[in-house]
C-alpha cells in the first residue's frame, strides 16, 4: 500500500525524475514529463489496490472460517460438559474427570481460536481502511490529472488561435488584409465602369440631339433665333 497511502511518494518520484538537466530544455517538457510519470504512477497505485482488495479480499475469507471453527468449539465444549454432568450423575467420577480434562483442553484451543479471531478482525478492520484511503487518494489524483490534462487541452488551443491572430507571420490576418484589398479593387473597378457606362450614355444621347436638330425635329435652344426669341418674350409690351 505505499503507493497508495499518500501523495508524498509521488511528488517525490516526480521531482527525483525530473531534477537534472530538465530547466535546460524548459518548462514544456517537464511539465510534459510529469504529467507522464503522474499518469503511470496511477496506473501503478490502481495495480496495487486491486491486490491489496483481493489480499483483503482472503483476510476477511480466513476470519469467517475461524469464526466459524471457533462457534464449533464452542459448541464442542457445551457438548462435553453435557457429558461430564452425566458421568457425574451416575456416580462415575473418574469418567467425569476424564471427560473434565478434555474439557480443558477445548477451552484452551478456544482461547487460542478466540484471539485468533480477534486478530484477523483487527487486520481486516486496517486494510480496510488503508484501502479506503488508496481509494481516496487514487480518485483525488484522477480528477486532478483530469482537470490539468483539461486545462492544458484549452489552453494550447487558445494558445493556437492566438498565434493565427498575432505576430508577423500572421497567416489569418494577411489573408483578411488582402480581402479587404481585393474589395477595394473591385469597388474601384465598379465605380469605373459605371462612370465609363454612364459617359457612353451620355454620348449617344449627345450624338442623337445633334442629328435631331440637324433635320430641323428638335429646336436648336442654342441658336440665335432661339436667344433673340427668348429676349424678345423678356421686352414689355
């Protein structure tokens, strides 16, 4: 149970594994290094626990068969005193003696068998707890470890999408710089064939007026005729 009573030993094992040239090569790796030994040291104290379950498993087996050899001897006792009594009753006394004589020797055994009980239930009763406590510790170092490794999990990607975002390599930000260019572009290039449709409205319009007054359809409003016309509607009467 030594792997399993404490998070001491663990610790301990970690920084023995680690102490030497680990600053050189920096804090990824050891942190990468420890979060390794601790899920190794896991897997080790899960393997110990599963024994000290099938030893205490086997205990608690051997106190129930000395509980019961011990209820047998019990019974053997009450037997033979039964019999003692009935020498006794029929006057033979050194057949009461000898059935007394047995008698002692049962006792004895049962004061043996007695402790022996007692002391395979003060052993089940410690291993028990030593493997509630492994138990314990083991599930406080799983969550941990699951809440690191979690943490850790977040954080590179949070770590990867700030990259994309930062720094002169910037991959993301130099494809957004160049779409904004690309729209710029095209709004230009709009805005010129626009004008340049609206310039050739604007010429055959131009080139239809002319050919109009030309055939004497559309009056010429630039005229001198025109000009003398307007005047002469501007004189009093």
């Amino acid at each position: 149970m030594s792997r399993s009573e404490g998070g001491g030993n663990i610790w301990s094992k970690l920084l023995t594994s680690l102490r030497g040239g680990a600053q050189d090569l920096g804090d990824g790796w050891v942190d990468s290094r420890a979060l390794r030994i601790l899920d190794q040291e896991i897997r080790d104290c899960d393997l110990d626990l599963r024994q000290s379950r099938e030893s205490l498993a086997h205990l608690l087996a051997r106190h129930t068969l000395a509980e019961r050899a011990l209820s047998e001897l019990r019974d053997k006792v009450g037997e033979y005193e039964g019999y003692a009594i009935k020498a006794m009753e029929s006057g033979d006394e050194a057949l009461a003696r000898e059935v007394a004589d047995k008698i002692v020797q049962l006792e004895s055994n049962r004061s043996d068998d007695q402790r022996h009980v007692q002391e395979l239930a003060a052993s089940a009763a410690e291993l028990r707890k030593s493997v509630a406590m492994a138990e314990g510790n083991i599930r406080r170092l799983k969550q941990q470890l699951d809440t690191v490794k979690a943490t850790e999990s977040v954080q590179r990607a949070q770590a990867a999408v700030a990259q994309r975002y930062t720094g002169p390599n910037n991959k993301l930000q130099t494809a957004i710089d160049s779409l904004a260019r690309i729209k710029q572009k095209q709004a230009e290039r709009g805005a010129r064939m626009g004008a340049a449709a609206e310039l050739a409205r604007g010429d055959r319009g131009d080139a239809l007026e002319r050919k109009l007054r030309d055939a004497g359809i559309m009056p010429d409003d630039a005229g001198a005729e025109a000009v003398l016309l307007r005047l002469r509607q501007k004189m009093p009467d």
